[in-house]
C-alpha cells in the first residue's frame, strides 16, 4: 500500500503496487481516478529513464475472494497457493488456466482473496475457467454494493468518499504506510508537521443502532446537540449484523466507544466509535 502525497500533505491516492521485476511495477488504484492520477504522475516530471503509462486497456482484472479462493484458485494454477508459499501481499507472474497472468494475494474485503490480471484477449476464457471451477464451490458474483460493505466491517477507508485531497496521513490512518525514514519524498515537511502536533480530526468506524436506514454520507455527526464531525460512508454489515458509517470526527472525540448521534432521514440515531474491525480485528482470516 503506496498513499501518494501532494506538496501538502493531502492524500492524493491511495495505491498498490506490486514489484514485477526490479526495473517493472503495477500500480493499482481506483478506476474513476485514473486520468487524475496520471495527470498527477506526469506533472512529478519522473526521470527520463521512468515511464508511467496506463495499462487500463491492456489489463483486465478479476477479485475472487471468501474461505475457500484458495481452494478455487489453486485448480488453476500450478504454483503452490499454500499460506506459507504465498503469502498475503505477494505477487507472481503465472498462468491460471490457460490466461497469462499476474496473480496477487489481495483485496479489499478483508477475507482470503487475490486478484488476477491478464489482457483482454484471454479475460473471456479466465472467467469461464474460474466459473467451471468454482460451481461446485459455491462461487457468486458481488458487486460494487456488497464490496463496501464488506470493507466497512474491516474499517477499510475508499477513495474519493473517505480519503482524498481534503484529508491527511495522520487524519485517515494511512500513516502506518508512510516511510518517514526517507529522506525527500513530496509532502514529507507537511506530514511530518502535522505527525509531531497531531491530527485535528480522525477517521473512524460507528456502530449505528437501532437503524432502519443507512447513511449515505455527509450525514452530520452529533455531540450534545453540537456537530463534531461528518459521515464519508456507510452501509450495513451483513456479516457481523449491523449499521455501519464512517466518517471524521475531532481527534479529541476519537476514542473506542465513544458515543455520538447521526441525523438519519431525520431521525436522530446513536453511533458507537470501534476502533477494531468487527470482522476478524486481528486479520487472522485475511492471512490464513
């Protein structure tokens, strides 16, 4: 995970890239961003033995994620898919099936997964092999609805609706992924900065209860009748059975259990900060 600074501070993106061979990355970000990161790219003015090109029209991509990926994805390939083999975050080069392929063990829902890109011409006979050989194994389509709420109950943030240039390192959590250690990268002064006094607001997970509707966002959040903050997201949880809504609060306000009020087709209703994911917070079913 690569979060892209401007000179700021701000989160421009929030990218994964993978090292294909030492002199050839993937990058990976949102879809409806790409011409605003490329622009972004080709503005840095890379050296001249750097090229950065978009690889949209070449590349097509497939997530397949729950328990049993694993078991779905190794019917296609011959590498060895096991825990210990191929670990989370890990990249390859293969064939799966008859598709060229680069084979990721990633996702954005927080279960075992991996992502799988090939060109055009072999996509359509990828996803029928993945189709045959995942019948037997239950394998569903999901979609664009069912993925954020997927990533809500792991407190995953999404681009351009939780994180983008309005926000921080320190303000959404990316942080963690920052280098500090280096010595100039764009925005390091501005991150830096912020990092020794602290952010002034932070990104947070909220239980909402007792709700019949879900947020959408940009729903006020509420504090002895005072707004303290905003939603950026929301959906409900179906795997842990309940309301979820993400948003930013002052950092003063940002502890675990902490009580707010969201204004919910106008009705107030009580949110509870989590700071833990409410599916598997440890990660153990991500890494298994």
């Amino acid at each position: 995970l690569a979060p892209v600074l401007n000179p700021a501070g701000r989160i421009m993106g929030d990218l994964s890239i993978a090292c294909l061979a030492q002199d050839r990355f993937l990058i990976v970000g949102s879809g409806f961003a790409e011409e605003f990161h490329l622009r972004w790219f080709w503005a840095s003015e890379p050296p001249a033995d750097v090229s950065v090109r978009s690889a949209a029209s070449t590349l097509n991509g497939v997530s397949i994620a729950g328990p049993r990926s694993r078991e779905l994805v190794q019917h296609l390939v011959r590498d060895d898919l096991s825990p210990s083999a191929f670990k989370l975050f890990q990249v390859r080069e293969t064939a799966v099936g008859f598709a060229p392929a680069i084979l990721t063990r990633a996702g954005f829902t927080g279960e075992l997964g991996y992502e799988i890109w090939t060109t055009p011409d072999y996509f359509a006979s990828l996803y029928d092999d993945l189709w045959d050989a995942g019948r037997e194994l239950g394998l569903v389509h999901f979609g664009g609805r069912a993925l954020s709420s997927l990533r809500l109950e792991k407190a995953y943030g999404s681009f351009n609706k939780d994180f983008r240039p309005d926000y921080t390192p320190a303000e959404t959590g990316l942080d963690r992924f920052v280098d500090f250690s280096k010595p100039d990268f764009t925005g390091r002064a501005a991150a830096l900065a912020e990092r020794a006094a602290g952010p002034k607001r932070r990104f947070v997970v909220m239980e909402v209860a007792d709700a019949d509707a879900e947020v959408v966002g940009y729903e006020s959040i509420m504090k002895d009748g005072a707004a303290v903050g905003y939603v950026t997201s929301g959906a409900y949880g179906h795997c842990v059975g309940k309301s979820l809504a993400a948003g930013y609060v002052a950092a003063t306000l940002a502890r675990d259990g902490a009580r707010f009020e969201i204004d919910i087709l106008g009705e107030m209703r009580p949110a509870t900060v989590r700071l833990e994911p409410l599916y598997d917070p440890q990660g153990l079913r991500l890494r298994s």
